[in-house]
C-alpha cells in the first residue's frame, strides 16, 4: 500500500483559512476569533469551493459532527472527520467567517443524488 500526502494548501498562493492559526499561553491553537472574513481566505474561496470541517457550525468543540445525529449524513452518530484537508458536505453550516453564508445544500445541490 503506497500513502500519499498532499500538500493543498500549498497549491495555492493564498493561504488558506488554516494556516491563519495563533498560538496561546499554553502552547494551543486557536482559531482566529474575527467574524470579519479576511482578504486571503475571501480569495482562498474563490479558488476553491470547498469547505474545512472546521469552519461549519455543526462541528463540536470534540471534533465531532453533529449532522449524523440529526439524520443529515449518513454516518456514525460519533463521526469525527478528518481535518487534513476541505471537503464538500451537504450539511455544512457556514461559520461567521465564511464570506460565502451558503449552506451545503444549496451550495452543492448535486451531493444530495449521492446520499
């Protein structure tokens, strides 16, 4: 079995929202707090419709989503996704720094044929 990893964020010129990450007294990553959506991750959205985990409101603070719970994915009630890299989900919720608020529904209407 040969494992690849690939660099996305790198494929890029524009940082994206997860290289944008402070650290605090404990040595912790903290997400920006700004509601503002900052120029490179508006131009980061531009260049890439998908969507971090990380960003939806329907991700605990555990890691966990709460869309299997709520009969939105089909998927474990305890699914943890993998944060190591965007995706597309008919349930992504937009966090207030998304500049685009469209759910994932809306935003990739053909995902609901796969479910």
């Amino acid at each position: 079995m040969v494992t690849v990893a690939v660099d996305w964020a790198g494929m890029f010129d524009v940082p994206g929202p997860h290289n944008e990450a402070t650290t605090n007294a404990g040595g912790m990553a903290n997400a920006s707090t700004s509601t503002e959506p900052t120029a490179p991750l508006m131009a980061y959205c531009e260049i890439d419709d998908r969507r971090w985990c990380t960003d939806c409101q329907r991700l605990t603070q555990h890691g966990r989503c709460t869309a299997p719970a709520a009969g939105l994915l089909v998927a474990s009630r305890q699914y943890a996704p993998s944060q190591i890299m965007p995706r597309r989900c008919i349930a992504y919720l937009p966090g207030p720094n998304d500049p685009d608020q469209t759910p994932g529904a809306s935003r990739w209407p053909w995902l609901k044929d796969n479910i």
